[in-house]
C-alpha cells in the first residue's frame, strides 16, 4: 500500500499498512499483487495498453468512471480503491487504506484515506513536474522519491505532503536501515554531541459566570514536546515528569507511538471519574526511543483546584450608554511574571464607540481600530495586592455592516476574554528534573528543559445576564 510515479523502480510498499487492511478487510481483503502485476493491470485498467482492443470488462458502458479510484483487476480479486491520474507522460497512484470491510463499498466521501493519497500524490507530482522536461533532472528526481517518501510518509501514514520542502534533507535520509532494529519512525541519522530539548505547554479552559446558579470551570491540558538529536539507530531514553508535594496527579495520558513500556494504571488514570485513593500519583517515567525531528511525546488532563485568574465582570445597559467593571485577581500560587497579560472586552451587535470614559486601577486600556473592542493591556506583572479593577461608561453610534455581530452574544450577555503566557511556570507544578533524563549513549548530554502556561478559550462572562446555554457544562 504505497504511492509515487509508476514509471520505474521508485515504488513503494508499507508491509504495516498490508497487515492492517487484512485486519479491517476481513475476508473481503484483496491482496496487492507484486509489483509487476500491479503496473500491468493498472496500465490495462486506464487504458494505456490495449486501447484500441473492446474488453467488455473495462469498457463496458457500466463502469464509466467520473472519479480517479479505480477497481483495478487481479489474480486474487478486484482490488479497490485503487487512486490513480496520468499526467504529462508520467502516472501517479496509489492504493489507500479501507478501515473496514469492502463489500457493500463504502461511499468514496467516507474512506478518509483517499483525500491523504490524493494530497501525498498531488505533492509528489508538484515535485516531480517540474523537471519533467529535462530527461536527467527528471531520472534524478524520481530515483530520489524512495528517500524522500520515507520522511513523508514514514509507516503509511502521510506526515508531510510538501515533498518538496524534503528536498534538502534527503541526503541524510537511510533508504534502509543500517541496524535491523532501527525503527522506521527514526529516519535520520544525527553526528555530533547529545542534546535533549524538553518543553512542558500547559494549556488552561475557563469559564466564570460570578452566579450562583452556575459553576464556574476550568480545565488544563498539558503536553511535552521533545526534541533529541543523539546519535546511534535506536538511542534509549528515560525522561520523567516529577510534581510538587500533595499536586493533582495527572490523568487522562496519551503517549506518543515511540514510548516502549509504560505503567499500565498511569494510561487508565482518567477525569471521568472523581478523584480517589486508588488514582495514579508517578512516578511518571516515559522509556522511548525518540524520532529525529520534534515531537509531542505525551498528553495529559489535571483537575487543578483554582484557576490562576478570577474575574467578575458586570454590563448594564443605562438608557444609551452602557456602564461597565471588571475585577481580575491573581490568585496567590500563580507566579507573577507574565511574557504578556490582556483582558479583551467586545461589543457585538452594536455601533462603533463615539464616546468613552474609564478608570483603570493598572495597565492601560486601548481601543482598537474599529472601535469595537477595547484592549486592557494588564503587562507583565499584577501589583503587590494582586487585585485590579476597571470601570468604564461607553455609548455607540449607528451601527455598520463592518461592526462585529454574535448570535450568542445579543442583550447584555457579553464576556470579557483574557490572553496571557507566564514562561518557566505550569499550573500543575509539572517539571522535568533534567537530572532525570537518562540517556543510554556516550558522551555527557546538554539537557534543556521550559514550561509555560498559556491561556486558552478563558471567558469572564457578564453576571449581570443570563449564562448562553451553549456555554455552561453539561453537568449544570
């Protein structure tokens, strides 16, 4: 099951995703033919040999085709969906993969498989074409796929379908592995001295209403990106995420395919479920053998007991003008020491701001261009008591196409938004000791290891309205 231009050697098979389509084809699975049989049939199949021969089996008028997926036939059945185009002198195809059974035929919209073959053909052509009128260039260029293919689509899966932006890697690219138990995701090899790059993102979801009748949410999610360049086919490394003392454990962890083993209870540590004696606290220790490039080696979820910022936000609507107070306050565990910190206050479905008047305990407020939002840049620091305030009267002229509208945000249900990132800090206390990292190589590794958290999706709605019901949790 692979894809490039049927014009020579240049074709490419993927052993893993043939085991697959075995699996979900079930006894409706029809084996790819070797290489040769495949081309012969597939060159018969678009009528490229025999043109001028009527075979009922192909040129029947009930298999007009109004699509680039063929069933093309075999000695073992017909075999389906098969992708292919011919475009100038050169024929692209491809066999993607059906997760599920083939008879009754699936509709073509639902094999997600075909729009990722489409879009890896379309790149390899878009790499290719160019030279296809300078014969060298071409045989050059197409002697390279085999390479390039292995970066872009390392196990089946396309990863990259810019082929051409691989161009200028392909020299370090192993079209076969040197050690037999080099996996196939680590494709490169790397000389010089060892270094691990560790980064710790923390993501965090909030909802504040300031109403009785409504719970206030907030959720963090976490990954840690690495980045290893060690050298060696199949370099082992151990790297372990440590929280502070009595710290929410983390849950709902997804791994990256390269971890080798993990502690089975740490994979079924879930937030679906209240939080009780029996939940995995750690160590979480991560044994892998990292790809070449970055990658996320792990997710995870935490039900951290305060959110960092609490506001109170209150619009009411005073004949034509509107008074508005924000109140923000940074919670005493939170490290004050922000790269940026903003509260964003929208108007929608009203005129642009003719007139406004403020008082803002810290930072400055700016109003936009369009004078439909105002921007409260708090800075990179809350003062000493960590509590801020802004009070404010607007009035609006006439409204105009170019001004904001929001179905949900109509009346007084209005929020304020909140933007910031403090570096070298997680909610959850989560950090990566770098003398933890072990890494089985010669040589003394550098070890670089940040975090941050970042704000994601962080609303502080007006308490003076209704919540919108399509965004209060389910379990209100």
């Amino acid at each position: 099951k692979g894809t490039e231009p049927l014009r020579s050697p240049p074709r490419r098979r993927y052993p893993t995703v043939e085991l697959r389509a075995e699996t979900f084809n079930g006894s409706t699975h029809v084996p790819v033919p070797s290489d040769s049989a495949f081309l012969k049939a597939l060159l018969f199949e678009l009528r490229l040999v025999d043109e001028h021969v009527f075979v009922e089996q192909r040129d029947t008028c009930t298999r007009i085709n109004h699509s680039c997926v063929y069933s093309v036939s075999t000695a073992a059945g017909e075999l389906w969906p098969v992708l292919a185009f011919h475009k100038s002198g050169l024929i692209y195809a491809c066999v993607p993969l059906v997760e599920g059974t083939l008879e009754p035929r699936p509709p073509l919209l639902t094999v997600s498989g075909l729009s990722q073959g489409l879009a890896l053909l379309l790149g390899i052509m878009d790499y290719v074409s160019p030279s296809r009128k300078n014969e060298a260039e071409l045989s050059s260029k197409v002697g390279q796929l085999r390479n390039l293919l292995i970066q872009a689509c390392p196990l089946g899966t396309p990863l990259n379908t810019n082929i051409r932006s691989l161009n200028s890697s392909f020299e370090d690219i192993q079209e076969m592995p040197a050690d037999k138990e080099q996996p196939a995701w680590r494709s490169c090899t790397y000389k010089g001295k060892p270094q691990v790059h560790v980064c710790i993102t923390e993501k965090v979801k909030c909802m504040q209403y300031d109403q009785r009748d409504v719970v206030d949410t907030w959720q963090v999610y976490g990954a840690v990106n690495c980045k290893c360049d060690i050298e060696g086919s199949a370099p082992n490394v151990t790297l372990s995420l440590t929280l502070p003392t009595n710290a929410p454990p983390l849950q709902d962890i997804v791994v990256h395919h390269c971890v080798t083993s993990v502690d089975p209870a740490m994979l079924m540590s879930t937030s679906a479920e209240p939080l009780h004696d029996s939940v995995y606290n750690g160590p979480y220790k991560f044994p892998f053998i990292p790809p070449s490039d970055s990658f996320n080696l792990c997710y995870y979820t935490s039900q951290v007991p305060v959110p960092p910022i609490l506001g109170c936000y209150q619009l009411v609507e005073e004949g034509s003008q509107i008074k508005i107070t924000v109140n923000l306050k940074l919670h005493e565990s939170i490290k004050n020491s922000f790269e940026y910190c903003e509260a964003r206050i929208p108007f929608f479905n009203r005129g642009p701001i003719a007139q406004l008047e403020y008082k803002v305990s810290y930072g400055q407020l700016d109003l936009c261009r369009e004078k439909s939002l105002l921007v409260w840049v708090i800075g990179q620091k809350f003062p000493k008591s960590l509590e801020i305030s802004l009070t404010g009267t607007v009035s609006f002229g006439t409204a105009g196409k170019e001004h904001p509208t929001d179905y949900v945000c109509t009346g007084n249900t209005a929020y304020v938004k909140l933007y910031f990132r403090i570096p070298d800090f997680t909610l959850t206390g989560c950090y990566v000791d770098q003398h933890s990292v072990q890494i089985f190589v010669p040589g003394k590794p550098k070890i670089t290891a940040t975090r941050e958290l970042i704000s994601s999706d962080y609303y502080i709605w007006n308490s003076k309205a209704p919540a919108p019901m399509v965004y209060k949790p389910l379990f209100d």
